[in-house]
C-alpha cells in the first residue's frame, strides 16, 4: 500500500538501482546515477565548493501557437535544463540575477519534464517534475507535480477559489490543491461530506490532505472559503502503472489524467482540470 510521504527529487540521493521517473528523468537531463563522474586537479574555489541552489519554476503563460514559456531561477550564469524521457530538451542561462526563460513548442498531449541547473561542473534537480498542457479551450498550461504532495499549478494567480489538481496514491489518499486568496481558511469536502481543512499559503497556492482515501467513481470535490467556493467533478478510477515511459496521460472530462512513477518507484495520478469548475 503505497502512501503519500515526501520524497526527495534530488538525483544525489538515489543509487543505480532507484526506480522511477526521478532516475529516467535525471538520465535524460544528463545528470543520472549513471553518468561519469567529473575530477580536476584545480582546487574549487568557496562558491565552487558551496551548496548549489535547485532551479525553480515560477511563471508559465501560453504564446498565440501555442507553445508555452517557462520562466524561473537559479544560480547566476547556470544553465537550465528542462528534458522529457521522450526525448524533448530545451535549455536556458541563467542572467546575472538567476532568472532565466525557457520556450517549448506546443504539445499534441501533456508530457512531463525534469528540470536541471548546471553551475561549476555540477548538476542539480529541481524537486518533483513540470507538466506542461497542450492548448485547449480553457487557461490551464501546466503544473509542478510533487511526488506525496499536491500538484501546484503554474500559471496566472487566482482573487478567487480555483481548484487546479487531485492527486492520489494507490490507496486512493488524495490532495486537492488549487489556488485561492493569500491567507484565505478554506475547507474541503467530497460528496457533500467534509473532508479536510487549511489555508491557502503566502502565494496564494493551497494543498489539502483529504481526511479519507476517495472511492472509485463520480466524485464531487469541493473547497469552499470565507467569501467563494468552487468545485470540480472527476471520475476516479483504480490507479495504473504506466509503460514503456514513466508517465502515461488520458483525457477525462475536464481533466488531463497523468499517472506517473514516483521517485521511490510507487506510482501516483494526478487530475490536472481544466478550469476550476463551477462555484457551488
């Protein structure tokens, strides 16, 4: 039984045994258990020698073709690297204030990324995997999936209650996660029946931990805030293991589905919605 607990994506951490999207992922962006290891007989210096800071994805918007760009940070002078197990790369470097952004052409369906940064000769991955979304007829581009962790959307902030992922495990614990007013109370519930509570964080980003695994079959998902409330509708299903890749999308209504394999080798499914539904 496979339960929601935070796992590391750092590929530092891992052996050449590691299961998982993590292990493919990290291959892909060149920095695998398996890669060779870099010597010199120089001396580092302090910086070379200090802790690298992980890359991070801030912002995401959608251009009028319907490629996506993905902007962020990381060390100053870092190269950026988003690259799929499908084989996609693309690549960025990083200005003298850490910012960079990266473009990627548009998508016939979703595909999931690992983002790296290279400074000094060392590499270093960015905690969980970005799914970028194929244009549709709604405002969702993508999402920073995070393995025991709710899916966190990237893209416009919300002055209202939007939900944006459901995700699961294999015992069907499940996140909802959206995004609301800085600070707003907000409480979940599932068929009319309460199902968790908290607060939407200094981002305006929020996660909450259902009180109890969801069942199989048409569920109603329901945050509600001080002032708003909205809700989506979602047909869960029993998880599946994905093959040959380690991710696999469907479409559901008003959803993309993507079951993916999570660092630690379980597998988790994440609803990413269209739009955040209907205000109950």
């Amino acid at each position: 039984m496979i339960r929601f607990q935070l796992q590391s994506a750092s590929h530092g951490t891992r052996t050449k045994a590691a299961l998982g999207l993590a292990a493919v992922l990290c291959t892909a962006c060149g920095a695998g258990p398996d890669a060779p290891a870099k010597t010199s007989s120089a001396r580092p210096s302090a910086d070379e020698a200090g802790f690298i800071v992980p890359p991070q994805a801030q912002t995401l918007r959608r251009l009028q073709d319907g490629g996506l760009v993905l902007t962020g940070t990381a060390p100053a002078g870092a190269v950026v690297r988003l690259a799929s197990p499908a084989g996609s790369a693309f690549a960025a470097t990083a200005d003298d204030k850490g910012r960079w952004s990266i473009t990627a052409p548009a998508l016939a369906r979703p595909a999931l990324f690992g983002l790296s940064a290279t400074s000094h000769g060392r590499t270093v991955q960015a905690q969980g995997y970005i799914a970028l979304l194929p244009k549709g007829g709604s405002s969702a581009l993508g999402a920073l999936l995070r393995a025991g962790a709710g899916a966190l959307p990237l893209g416009p902030t919300s002055e209202r209650v939007r939900i944006t992922a459901l995700d699961l495990d294999a015992a069907r614990a499940a996140i909802v996660s959206g995004a609301a007013p800085t600070g707003a109370v907000l409480a979940a519930a599932v068929d009319g029946v309460a199902a968790g509570e908290g607060a939407a964080a200094a981002d305006g980003g929020f996660a909450l931990s259902l009180i109890a695994p969801v069942e199989l079959g048409p569920r109603r998902i329901e945050v509600s805030g001080p002032a708003a409330s909205a809700a989506a509708t979602v047909e869960v299903r029993a998880l599946s293991r994905p093959a040959p890749l380690p991710y696999r999308s469907e479409r559901a209504t008003d959803a993309w589905l993507i079951d993916w394999i999570t660092p630690g080798g379980g597998v988790q499914t994440t609803y990413l919605f269209d739009s955040p539904g209907p205000g109950a």
